[in-house]
C-alpha cells in the first residue's frame, strides 16, 4: 500500500504547521491520492480562514522574535537548516515522488538543492546592509534595509519541495516571517520543511504551513492587513487573482506565472545536442515546469532531421512509476491536469498540427491506474494554434519551422508569456544578438534551463513580474528606511520654516 510509505515518513494527521504544533482544519475534505496508481494516500479538512488568522497571529510574535536574533545567528540557523534538509533528503525525495509524482532521482536532487538553497540565504543573513547618504544638511543620514514583517507564499503542487525552499530560505535570512501555503494536493513535504525549520532554530511562529484551498486558506492569509508581501507560483489565472487580493489590502506582490518558452534552433547548430537538450526541456518533470521548453522552432533546412532525431531519442525515455530509479518520466500529478492535457493534445490533432510521437498513455504501460502521458511531439504547428500559445503543462512539444532570424524572434515573442528561453547556433554573435531579443526573464545560449539560487528567476508580462533568486530578491523581501539624525550645532531648517523662540 502507497499509504504505508506516507506513513513511514509522516505519523500522524495532516493539517497546518501553527506554532510548531500540527493544528486540523474544519473546512472540507480534501483527498491525496498517489498520481501513479490511484490509490488514495490521506484525507486532511480545509484550513480555512479561522486557521490562516491563526497562523498570522503567531506570526506576529515569531516574527518578532526572529528579528531580534542578531543577524549572524539567523544565518547559523539557516545553516543548521541546510544540514538537516541534507540529513533528511532521502525521505523528503520519498514523499515527493509519491505525493508529487516526480521521479525519486530527481526528487533527490531536488532534496539536494534546497539544502543548497539554505546554505547560500544563510551566508545573506548578515550581509544586509544599509548607506550613509551625503545629504546638505547636518544630518546623518542612515538607510537601512528593513523586513517586510509576514510574508504569505503560495507555491505549486509540479515541485512543491523545490519551491517552497526556493520561497522560504530568503525570507526568512532577510528577516521576515513566512506563512507557506502549499498546494492543497501536496502539503506533505512543505510541512516536513516546516518541521525541520525549527528544528534548525527558527521560531515556531516565525515559520507557519497553511494546509488549504486556495480560495479559502489562501485567499484569507492574502487579504489579511498583516501580510506584508504576497508570493504566488502558479498558473497565470490564479496568480492574476492573488495580485488582485493583496493589491486590495495595499500589499505588493511576487509573482511566478506560466511560460511557453522557446528553443531557436539554427541550422549551424549542433543539431544532435540540440535535440538531445530539446527533450529534457519539455520531458523532464513530464513537461510539468513553468520553464518548460514547450515550443520548439527549428530553422526549415534542418526541420525533418532535428523532427526525427528528436522523435528517436523520446520514444526511448522511460515512463513509469516514479519511486523507481529507473524511471525518466513520471504522471501527471493529479487527475485533472491529466484531463486538461489530454484535452489540448486532441485540440492540437483537430486543428491539423501533425501527431509524431505519443498523444495517449504509454503503450508499454497497458491498460491501468495512473495519470501517465507518453512524451508527445506535434510537427508543421501553425503560430495561431492554441498549441501554440497555450501553456499545456505537461509533456507536450510543439515544433515550428521558421526561415532566418527575423521569423525566429518574432515568433518567439508571439505569446504572452515571457519566461524563458534559448538559442542555439555556433555563431555566437548571432545566438547572442538573438538571445538579448528574446523578451524572457532566462535566456540560454547552447543550453536550456540551468538553474541557481546564486542568479535571479523570474519573469515578464504575462510570466509575472518581480525576482525570487540571486541577490537581487534581497530587494524583494526587504524595504528601505531613511534616519534622519540631527548633528548641527545650529541646525537649518528646510524651506525657509524657523520654529519660534520658547519662554
């Protein structure tokens, strides 16, 4: 039974981590099931908003006390956090291959990177730092980087280990308070996150996990007036709608939305790594990723060679059950993003694009239980297609010719979504030139979706706006205050106001 490997690794009812103590819901059931076979895993109730209140009220205290640790030792604690996500990956990466359906060799790797996550916040922690401005008056004038307060963050079922370090180890070395609300499909692997936190040192109620809905939990942890920031990952509607909320309650928002990148690839490229990298682009994690290379645009004198080796080689990649090490390509993680898929897979075929590859659950998996999609690749898709222009978010291709470098940048800038993308050509001065006009917060060069906690992540327009990684979310997590200290003997005042003599 699936439900037993849960249960080896998290005793007990699942609900939301408030004050170091998991606290139950009271809203409706809601049903975790294993993405592979079907089989059910736990049912916890909706948080709701008597628990999201909840959690911001121990926030405020925790919050409070995780302020006033010296910054040195917050990032002591964050270190220790690192080295117990390490200690723990194996049975982190568990949980997410089977609540997520991610293959377990890339969960572990995941496991891996969010240690790292910690590791690299916790050397921030006390590099924060503010300036003297020379301003004309006798002051000394100080600015110094403040916390937000409470930040609200809510992140994805395709990568929820990954994305709530991704969100938490940040915010937590600026200073702040952090409320997570995973998905409600994957809260497993964030609580045990939660736990390990403080384990690590954190306050209880520095650090809360909200296990809900979105448009109960979610939207009362955004709404409320002591959120100080709200983080989004996820779909574009959905995020539209969060931006809505905390704009309303005079609070900023992070935003993390979908993409439908795409790969240029020119005929003077290395073909062959091309369309090796093209298949991890959109394959890996079945195609579940925001950064997923989703449409491909092959320059027309290659066209039919890179169409075939790249069918050749994904025909190959193993899909199957994802605690397997073996397995490359796991299931859709729950029944209705599988539905969805499936659905714009029969669009694409109506509208005329050509099926070269997959469209249906993997013929050597049989008849039976899982949400499986075999990696399917559309040849000849026309630039109006929803195929497209649609995220699909999952393990779907489509390939575009194209003829010379004006038609690639134009039709790669052809959608909404400004997320990522990459070039491929052995003339670097034209990769280059192509590359910085591609309108995408990543650009690749010869290579597609690595990624660091060290370089800024994020997106544009339709992507989202605002950055989650590298220095630059220092800025995003903290506010600037200006000290204004008198030092004059006789100080001037400004705009000409002189106070009146007393007595």
């Amino acid at each position: 039974m699936r439900a037993d490997i849960l249960a080896k690794h998290w005793a007990g009812p699942i609900g939301s981590l408030i004050d170091g103590e998991i606290v139950p819901g009271a809203g409706a059931p809601i049903g975790l099931v294993c993405p592979a076979t079907e089989e059910p895993l736990a049912t916890y109730a909706d948080a709701g908003a008597d628990v999201a209140d909840r959690a911001h009220a121990v926030a405020e205290r925790g919050g409070g006390a995780w302020r006033a640790l010296a910054a040195s030792k917050r990032g002591e604690i964050l270190m220790r956090a690192a080295d117990l996500v390490a200690r723990d990956a194996g049975a982190l990466a568990e949980v997410e291959a089977l609540v997520a359906g991610k293959p377990i060799r890339d969960a572990r790797a995941e496991a891996g990177r969010v240690a790292e996550m910690f590791r690299y916040y916790a050397g921030f922690a006390d590099k924060i730092e503010g300036r003297v401005v020379p301003v004309a008056s006798g002051h000394l004038t100080l600015v110094t980087p403040e916390p937000l307060g409470t930040i609200v963050q809510i992140t994805p079922w395709n990568a929820p280990l990954f994305t709530a370090g991704w969100q938490l180890a940040p915010a937590l070395a600026a200073g702040n308070a952090a409320i997570l609300k995973p998905s409600e499909w994957t809260p497993v692997t964030s609580l045990m996150l939660g736990r390990l936190l403080i384990e690590a040192g954190v306050p209880a109620g520095a650090v809360g996990v909200v296990a809900g809905f979105g448009h109960t939990a979610g939207a009362a942890l955004v709404s409320d007036p002591r959120c100080g920031k709200a983080v989004f990952v996820g779909s574009v509607s959905s995020g539209r709608r969060v931006a809505a909320l905390a704009a309303a309650a005079g609070r900023p928002s992070l935003l993390e939305l979908g993409g439908k990148s795409a790969m240029v690839v020119f005929a003077d490229a290395d073909l062959a790594g091309a369309a090796t990298c093209a298949q991890g682009a959109i394959f890996a994690a079945a195609g579940q990723s925001c950064t997923a290379g989703s449409r491909l645009l092959v320059e027309r004198p290659v066209y039919e060679r890179v169409l075939s080796w790249l069918a050749e080689g994904a025909a190959k990649l193993r899909v199957g059950d994802p605690l397997d090490p073996a397995t490359e390509i796991g299931p859709l993680q729950n029944a209705r993003q599988h539905a969805s898929v499936l659905a714009a897979i029969a669009a694409a075929r109506d509208a005329g694009a050509r099926l070269v590859l997959g469209g249906r659950r993997p013929a050597a998996l049989g008849e039976g239980p899982g949400y499986f999609v075999a990696p399917t690749i559309f040849a000849d898709v026309a630039p109006e297609m929803a195929i497209a222009r649609e995220e699909i978010f999952g393990p779907v291709l489509a390939v575009i010719p194209f003829e010379g470098e004006e038609e690639a940048v134009a039709l790669a800038n052809a959608t909404e979504f400004d997320l990522a993308g990459a070039v491929w050509s052995r003339d670097g001065a034209k990769a280059l030139r192509v590359a910085r006009r591609l309108r995408a917060g990543s650009a690749w060069v010869n290579g597609y979706r690595t990624l660091s906690v060290q370089v800024p992540f994020g997106g544009m327009r339709g992507s989202g706006f605002g950055r989650s990684s590298g220095a630059e979310v220092m800025a995003e997590y903290t506010q600037a205050k200006s000290l204004w200290i008198e030092t004059a003997a006789q100080p001037v005042f400004p705009f000409g106001y002189a106070p009146g003599t007393p007595g």
